[in-house]
C-alpha cells in the first residue's frame, strides 16, 4: 500500500522493533497507523489546550466496523480527555423526552472528543427498518436533524459523520463468523441476524438519510469498509486533513476516492 508519509532509510529495523509491538495488524498498514496516530494524538492536545469540542459520528450497517475503527481512532488517545459514547435501549423516562434530548447531555465539552457508536441516526435507518418508530417520528426525525446539527455547530461544536458501507457478501461472512466464534458471539445482536434478510430495506432507508441529511455544514462522509484497516486508515485521514492543528504534518493528504469520499450536500446541488 503507497504511504503518504515519508520513512528513513536504513531505519525499518528501528521502526520494526519500537514499532510492530504495539500492532496486531497486516504489517503493511502498521506505519500509515503509526504516523496517522501520532497525528491523532497532536489533535487532541491541540483539541484541549484551545477549548474545543469535536463529535465524531460512527454509523453504518451492522458488521460494518464502527466499533473496531473508533478503537484505532482512539488506541493510544489520553482517555482523560475522550469519551466514547454507545446508548442502549432509551427508558422509559427517555421515551417520553424529545429524541434528541439524550444526545444533547453526550455532547463533548471543552477540550473533548467524543466517538458516538452509533448516534441520533438510529431513527434514520435502523429504527423504521425494524418498526422501533411510527412513521410520524421518522419523517419528524428527518426534519429536525439538519437543523440540529447547525445549532450545534453554530455554537462550536465540530461535527464529522462517518457511515461504513460494507457489500452484502462481506456482511453474510462477518455475521457467520460472530455466529460460530465464541469469542464474538456477544455482538450478534436480533439486528445482525435480519440485516440479510433486509438488506434492501435498509439500503432504501439509509439512501433516504443521505438525500435529506447531508448538509454543506454536516455531509456524510462515506468509508468503504470491506478492508477493515483500510477503511479505518482512510477515516483517520479525512479527518485529520479537515482540521487544522498544532504541529500538523505537512504530508497528510486525503485518501484515495474508491476507500472514502463525501456525499454531495443537499444544499450544495444545483
């Protein structure tokens, strides 16, 4: 894999040996992880010395890797200053709240990143493909959402919304795979086991999410996940090229369009 950033020469052996411990990982992703991490760790510094506030969505299809990208995200982050944020089944108190009201306290504070496992977007696809709302709460949904979010970013909050997109097949696998490893069988959710059955459902409800909530403020950003550590490296690029930061590296670059690109925002067409 071509790596944008530069290395030493005669210096692999170093690398390999201060390095390669800490990865688990196809040894040729191992140093756009290392740089991209170091880079990560420079933003969060940056991000609370200067008192700011970055969300940073994960949402997809189930097996996807939302999970597993926002461990590299925040592998070797200082834990005192992120959080990562995975709501179950809302109460019955929160049933009765505005939707989003129990996100509104999960929002980060000044000199915080916060990863949200899934987020408000439950009720764009996951909700209404498995009957969790009535039609009347989606369409409601799909209103407000845009105009959340530019309250939240017009009050300084920088939001980044990731979907991982994953092909049917690579899906079928994974679940198997959940299914049969005992070590995994705890993320076989009722969700995983109909997300086949209910592919297209899905695909129709989050094709609809894109249209009605892609924002030139909040766009979704699209990662192609069936390469997990690729999908994951292409994530932490984009983000990283859109924020600027102290002792930024001056070889970041986007990735490449075919791993990550932007859909175009509703209000950016013509």
């Amino acid at each position: 894999m071509e790596q944008d950033f530069p290395t030493i020469p005669g210096q692999d052996a170093i690398f390999d040996k201060q390095v390669l411990q800490h990865y688990s990982v196809n040894p040729a992703y191992v140093h756009d992880l290392y740089y991209l991490q170091v880079e990560l760790l420079k933003l969060q510094k940056h991000i609370h010395e200067h008192g700011l506030r970055l969300a940073i969505l994960f949402e997809g299809r189930d097996t996807a890797g939302k999970g597993g990208a926002i461990f590299r995200f925040s592998q070797f982050l200082n834990p005192r200053h992120y959080r990562v944020v995975a709501l179950g089944k809302p109460s019955e108190v929160e049933k009765g709240q505005w939707y989003f009201q129990r996100y509104i306290q999960e929002l980060p504070n000044a000199g915080e990143i916060v990863f949200f496992d899934r987020s408000w977007y439950n009720r764009a696809v996951v909700e209404p493909v498995m009957g969790f709302c009535t039609p009347e709460q989606y369409e409601l949904f799909l209103q407000q959402a845009p105009l959340f979010e530019k309250m939240i970013i017009d009050d300084g909050i920088i939001l980044v919304k990731f979907w991982f997109s994953i092909d049917m097949e690579v899906q079928r696998h994974r679940i198997e795979d959940r299914l049969t490893d005992p070590l995994k069988q705890w993320k076989v959710s009722p969700i995983d086991l109909l997300a086949q059955e209910k592919w297209h459902e899905f695909t129709k409800y989050k094709n609809r999410m894109y249209e009605l909530t892609s924002m030139p403020y909040s766009p979704w950003v699209i990662t192609k996940g069936n390469i997990r550590e690729a999908a994951r490296i292409a994530a932490m690029r984009y983000l990283l090229y859109q924020i600027d930061y102290n002792g930024k590296s001056p070889d970041l670059a986007l990735p490449e369009p075919e791993l990550l690109w932007v859909h175009e925002p509703k209000g950016a067409r013509k």
